[in-house]
C-alpha cells in the first residue's frame, strides 16, 4: 500500500477537484456568473450550502444577526471537521493545491532544477504576506473589504467550469498564483490564511505526522521536498510528532524518504502511509545519489 499512497493522493485531489468544480452541474444547478460551482461557497447567489470559510471571514455577518445557539453550533462543526481532517484538506482536497501541483509537475517536466525557495519556515517576508492575509481574512472584513475579493479559488473553479472571464482582483491573484506555482512548489500555500488557520489547530488533529529519529539517517530529501519548507523534519532528532501547523499532509516527505519507517502519518496513531526502501525506489526512479545538504 505505501508504494501506491502518492497515486492515491492523486486520485483523491482529481476527485476533490472534480467536484468542488463541476459540482454545480452533477446537482443540477445551472451554472451562472454569479454562481461559484464549489459547492460550499455561498458566494453563490443561488445559495447551495453556508461555507465555513465565508462565515470565518464574515465574522462580523454572523454575530448579531444570527442566534447564538446557530454560532455554536457553527463553532462545533468547524472544530470537529479541524480535528477530524486538519491540513489534510490542503494536501488531498483543496481545487486550487490541485491546480498548483498540476502546474508545478508540468514544470518539472520540462525543467526540474532552479525552483525558487523561500527558505526556512521563519522567513519573515513569507510571514509578513501570510499574517496580511489572515488579518484580511478575519479582520478587514469588518470595514467593507473582504477576502472572498481576493479568493484564487473564487476566479479560477468559475473559469474552468465554463464561466466566462471576468477581470477582478482575484483573477489576478490567481494568474499570480498560477505563475508562481511554475516556480515554487504550492506557492499559495504558504501564505494562505485558511490552511494557516486550521494548522493552527493541528495539535487536536487527528492525523499526525511522525518520525522515528533513530532510523533517520539525516539524509536531508524530506526538507528538499517539502513544499513548506519545514525544516524541522530534517532536524529534528528527539520527538516523534513532528506535526507543524504549516504541514499540508502532502506526504511528500514521506515518498522521498529512503529509510524504512522514519517518517509516517498517522490516523488515531494508526499508520496509514509509512516510508520504506521499497516504496522509495518505486516512487523516486529519477533520484540519484545524495542530494545537496539543506
Ligand atoms: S512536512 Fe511532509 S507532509 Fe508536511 S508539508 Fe512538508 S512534505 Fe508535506
Ligand atoms: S528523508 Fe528520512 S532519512 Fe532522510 S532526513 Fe528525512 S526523515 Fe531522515
């Protein structure tokens, strides 16, 4: 199983991204310029299911006009799905993590060497946009702005699903984003305010990501892969949870670890996708020798 989990990841972002894109159509809705086809955006006129993440970023919408019981429950849902799913929902589900992997797989095709990185997880300029973004997607709301303006997935789900081309501010978020997913792995990522808000969480989550320091042999390819650059599953030599809140689940790490039982996921502390010599060379034929040291 663990040689086949990254096709498996892939088949799940397709169905993810199949779905939250043309879900208008499999419902029976007809699909308008108003209409955003991912299925929990309310952005949708039309109205198909309340998101969390419309409600996160209206926050001001929801207290003082909704009951506080309704509020609770609202809580309740999103921290059970956080604690449930966390970051996974980055690595396996998200249409716009889909659409950067696409891209960035086809740049490796053409030119796997000179991707950007940003460096390590403190560089600050990186967290300097990250926390704009999350003020913006929790506060500005409150005076008249709102991150739905911004939202990548907002332009590019409604494009690809037939809409017609609009020139708004998150149209060209997007081409930045698509342009920079060229060169940088999951460039969206990074700084994304939703995913930074569940990681932030990660500590309740149900799914784990862990290492068992005495089998690594501080080769350095889980950090070379990281699209997050955490730089802290290459140097960590003491714990075993090594769950960051920047962490997309993507398993990454994982594929490219050499070592038998090093780095896994866990799902209840049950392993779900663990490292092995075999599924290292099943995975990574291309990888040759030992790869500059991070
Ligand atoms: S630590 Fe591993 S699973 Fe987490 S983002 Fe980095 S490569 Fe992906
Ligand atoms: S890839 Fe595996 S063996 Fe290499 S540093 Fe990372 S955890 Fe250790």
């Amino acid at each position: 199983m663990d040689k086949y989990f990254p096709k498996l990841r892939w088949v799940i972002l397709i169905l993810g991204f199949a779905i939250s894109t043309f879900g208008v159509y499999i419902i029976g809705k007809r699909f308008t310029q108003d209409y955003v086809p991912v299925f929990i955006c309310p952005i949708n006129r039309e109205g198909t299911i309340d998101g969390a993440c419309y409600k996160l970023s209206h926050l001001n919408g929801l207290f003082g006009v909704t009951p506080w019981v309704d509020i609770g429950l609202f809580f309740l849902g999103v921290a059970l799905f956080i604690v449930i799913f966390g970051r996974m929902l980055c690595g396996f589900l998200c249409p716009l993590g889909f659409i950067q992997d696409l891209v960035f797989k086809f740049r490796s095709s053409i030119n796997g060497s000179s991707v950007i990185r940003f460096g390590s997880r403190d560089n600050s300029s990186v967290n300097l946009v990250k926390w704009g973004f999350l003020f913006v997607f929790f506060g500005i709301c409150a005076f008249g702005i709102n991150f739905c303006d911004l939202c990548p997935v907002k332009a590019v789900t409604p494009l690809i699903a037939g809409g017609k081309l609009e020139l708004h501010m998150s149209f060209f978020v997007t081409v930045i984003v698509v342009v920079g997913s060229f060169f940088k792995y999951r460039f969206w990522c990074n700084v994304c305010p939703l995913g930074y808000f569940v990681g932030v969480f990660h500590k309740f989550s149900l799914f784990r990501l862990k290492k068992n320091c005495q089998a690594c042999t501080e080769c350095g390819y889980c950090y070379e892969a990281c699209p997050m650059e955490i730089k802290s599953i290459y140097t960590e030599r003491k714990k075993s949870n090594i769950t960051t809140c920047d962490c997309l689940f993507c398993s990454d790490c994982i594929k490219v670890c050499p070592e038998d039982q090093a780095l896994k996921i866990t799902f209840l502390g049950k392993a779900i996708y663990t490292s092995s010599r075999e599924a290292f060379f099943y995975n990574n034929s291309g990888l040759q020798g030992k790869k500059d040291e991070p």
